[in-house]
C-alpha cells in the first residue's frame, strides 16, 4: 500500500479511502479513524507581542482573540497600526488594522486564517 494523504479530509472521508484501498489485501476490511488532535492551521505572529511565534489554532478565530493568545502587548507596541499579511487567490495582501477602533467598537474584528502573519509594530514605526 502506498501512502495516504489525509489532509483534508473527514474521518468519514478516510476511512472510505483506507476500506477502498485494504479491499485488495482484506475481504471486508474495517476501518475505524480517530482524530487524536487537530492542529492544521497555524498563524504567525511577530514584533510588539508578549509571546511572538507560531500560534496553533483549530479553525479561524479573530483578531482579537489571536492578541490574548500571543500574550498581549508589549508596552511599546503601536496599537493603531498592525499589519495582516495574507494571501488571496496567490496574491499577497497587506491590511492594516486599528486595536482602537475595534475595541471601541468603531472598525469590526478581523477574521484570522491559517498562513496570515501579523506584525506589531513600535510606536512610531510604520508598517
């Protein structure tokens, strides 16, 4: 048997291919896969952060949830300014977002996925 690539798909999606690819070695082979732990995305955060590095989350979270993870700010990160880099369609792009304005209720939480960087930046610094 060759190796099998499980990357995106189900538990359910799995177990089809490894009863379909056992059928020649087993007569009515049984299957059972378990998910032991799920740490597929990964989003990296970098600068004015009390934990920078690689943060390992489940599925998409926000902006503001990926912050507490990296521990906070550090006291001369700048706030008003931190920098999304993402890739949409092979293309990269950079966003910049305001701390502030989301806390206050002013710009909406951005929406974190797997493979974005984020850079804090110190005050004064431009993004």
């Amino acid at each position: 048997m060759d190796d099998v690539h499980a990357a995106g798909l189900t538990p359910l999606q799995l177990k089809d291919v490894l009863t379909q690819m056992l059928k020649g070695f087993v007569e009515n082979p049984t299957i059972s896969v378990t998910v032991m732990e799920a740490n597929s995305y990964k989003v990296y955060v970098s600068g004015e952060v009390k934990q920078p590095g690689v943060q390992l989350i489940r599925s998409e979270i926000t902006l503001m949830k990926l912050i507490t993870m990296a521990g906070g700010f550090t006291e001369w990160a700048n706030k008003k300014k931190i920098l999304i880099l993402r890739k949409e369609l092979g293309i990269d792009k950079r966003i910049t977002a305001n701390y502030n304005r989301i806390v206050e209720g002013k710009d909406p939480d951005i929406i974190i996925n797997r493979g974005i960087r984020l850079l804090y930046h110190k005050r004064g610094e431009e993004p």
